[in-house]
C-alpha cells in the first residue's frame, strides 16, 4: 500500500495505491488545504480502510517484481520516489476505471428514478380519467 500526497495546482489530493493479486487499485481522497502531518496520520488511521471499502473496482493489472534488491539500490529508490511529485499511469488508469464504474451506476439510478416518477404520473393520469368518467 502507497499513498502519494500531491498538490494538483488546486487541492491537495492523496492517491493510494494497493496491489493485491498482481491487480492496482488506486483511490483518490481530497484534502483540500495542505494537509499537516497530524491531518494525514489521522486520515491513516481512521478513515483509509473505509476508503478502501468503498472502492467498487476490480484492479489493473501489474507485473509484480519478485527479485531481491540490494539495500542501498533500495534507499536510492526510496529517495527518488519522495523527490517525483504526483501518480503513475497505472494509478491515474485504475482511478478513472473507478470513476467510469461510479458513473455508470449513477447512471443506472437515475434512469431507475425516472422511470418511477414517470409511472406515478401515469397511475395519476388514469386515476383522474377515471374519475372522471363515475361522474365525480
């Protein structure tokens, strides 16, 4: 698990990143303000795990690397990694699969709600015909 912490020329936006079974999901949270340190560890600690349950999509996939690497190479990418500033490729695909897939549900609700208020005003419609012929 990675969370990247970046300034995105408006908001301050944290990505995390998790690789399970050779599949990357990435989930965007806003932070809005620069965070403080306090800010991310209570975001950390509390609400990442509700984030990442709130996630709907399946991954893309990663080959993971298995090969054993020297610890100084190692600090050395760890270095480079604090230097680089914002999200792989692979990050930002996962993230906007995971909005595609929001979209298409919100998508599917609110044909569902019109589709309901539209038999209402049907059922309505017949109603007043109705009584309307009794002679009411």
């Amino acid at each position: 698990m990675k969370l990247t912490v970046y300034y995105d020329g408006q908001f301050w936006v944290g990505v995390i990143e998790v690789v399970n079974d050779g599949k990357l999901r990435a989930i965007r949270h806003l932070f809005g303000q620069e965070p403080k340190d306090s800010e991310i560890m209570h975001f950390v600690n509390n609400q990442l795990l509700q984030t990442l349950s709130r996630t709907e999509q399946e991954g893309v996939c990663v080959k993971v690397k298995s090969k054993k690497l020297n610890p100084k190479r190692l600090q050395r990418q760890a270095s480079k990694e604090m230097k680089n500033i914002g999200i792989s490729t692979k990050a930002q695909k996962a993230i906007k699969q995971e909005l595609e897939a929001r979209k298409e549900k919100k998508k599917q609700l609110n044909r569902k709600q019109r589709e309901k208020i539209k038999e209402q005003k049907y059922l309505i419609r017949k109603q007043k015909a109705k009584e309307k012929h009794r002679g009411k």
